[in-house]
C-alpha cells in the first residue's frame, strides 16, 4: 500500500516568507504528526491532527501552524520565517487510537532551507 | 515534562561484536518506539513496545520494555556494516499520540 507522502521534497524560502507543507497520511490513518528534526534539537513534536482537530501541541510558537483535511491530509504552515526554521520536517501516520495498533509510520520529509 | 535520553550518543564497533543501546524516559508512558534512520533519510520503523517486559526481535536487533525502570534497551547482536545509522528511541505520554523523542545514538559498525 502507499506510505506517507510529502511534498514538497525541497523547499527554499526567504526570511519573512510563509510556506505551507503538505502530507498525505496512509488510507485509514486518521492521525497525522509533525515534526521538525535539526541538527542542534533534534527531532521536536510540533502537533498532532486526528480528524480534522489539534489534539496535541508542541513547544513551538504560534507562526507554526497546521491543519487537517477530511481525507486526512493535512498541511502545516509557517509564517515569517526565519533562519531558524531551516530544518527537516517530517509527518508521521498513524491510525490514531489507543491500544495495539499505534505505529507511526513517517514520510520522507520536507527540507526547508531560509536564506 | 517528558523527556527521554539515550546513551551512548556515538558508538563505534567491530563487526561481529554485541552492544546495547540504552533508552530512559522521565514519566509514565505506555508505548515506546525505537527507529532507524539512515544520513539524508526518514526515519523507519524498527519496534513499537506496548507493556512490562515486552521484548520484540528483528534479525540482529532485539528491543526490551522495562516501564517499571522506564528503560529500554535495544540489542545489537553480532553486528554488520549495514546496521550503521542512526537509532532513535521515543515515548508517548500515556493517550496521547505525541512522540517524544531521544538525541539518537549514532552508530558506526567497522570491518
């Protein structure tokens, strides 16, 4: 079956700028994550969707931001970027509820670079 | 807060050798995942570990769930070059899908 798919792969954005980031999840999962990876932080929950509603939040600033679809997907925006934000950002699916069932399953990534 | 820390942060070994990697969390927390994930990758699934004692084994890789000493472990045994990468531990808090992540143990496996 399809893995997780972002778009897009590459991005390169001027400080000040907004970009918008997409991911579209596994057929079936209701959850998606995100995240952003850099080499000083590491790997840092921003938040997650499950049905169209944040359930979860991160410790990042309110120029991240998301949304999800009906179908699932989901983008994530940031606004007035700075060279901060230049990092990895990876989604992760999963099919969202408690119990078994809980692997997330992430997508190749969007690399953001600000200049 | 919830935080996780695993050591070593490098490992460097010979093939053929045995290590373990370890993997602590602060706080409660009923599902632990450990990944992998290779230089200018995604990261990659290894073992999603959901109670006390839970012990899963992949090849040469075998992770184990203490959540009474909140530790992990994840075992390399008689280790190969293609096993170089980096590996990640992360913990959810309890209900909620929110992963949260360790530093990563890079790890190198020489001929």
């Amino acid at each position: 079956k399809a893995g997780v798919t972002q778009t897009p792969r590459y991005l390169i954005k001027t400080r000040g700028q907004q970009v918008t980031l997409s991911c579209s999840p596994i057929s079936g999962h209701r959850s998606v994550s995100w995240y952003q990876q850099t080499p000083g932080q590491g790997l840092q929950f921003l938040f997650e969707y499950f049905s169209e509603t944040q359930r979860n939040k991160g410790n990042f600033p309110g120029r991240f931001s998301g949304r999800q679809f009906s179908n699932s997907r989901s983008e994530m925006n940031v606004s007035t970027l700075e060279l901060g934000d230049s990092a990895l950002y990876l989604c992760a699916s999963s099919w969202g509820g408690t119990g078994e069932n809980t692997e997330a399953f992430f997508g190749q990534g969007t690399r953001l670079t600000v200049v | 807060e919830l935080k996780v820390e695993q050591n070593p942060l490098f490992l460097s070994m010979q093939e053929g050798k045995n290590y373990t990697i370890y993997c602590n969390y602060s706080t409660t927390s009923d599902r632990l995942y450990w990944y992998r994930q290779d230089p200018g990758k995604s990261l990659e699934s290894l073992f999603v570990l959901l109670s006390n004692g839970a012990v899963k084994q992949e090849g040469r890789l075998m992770a184990s769930l203490d959540t009474k000493a909140r530790l992990s472990t994840l075992h390399i045994t008689a280790a190969v070059h293609d096993l170089s990468a980096t590996y990640f531990c992360a913990v959810d808090r309890p209900y909620n899908n929110d992963m949260r992540f360790g530093a990563g143990t890079r790890l190198t496996v020489k001929p």
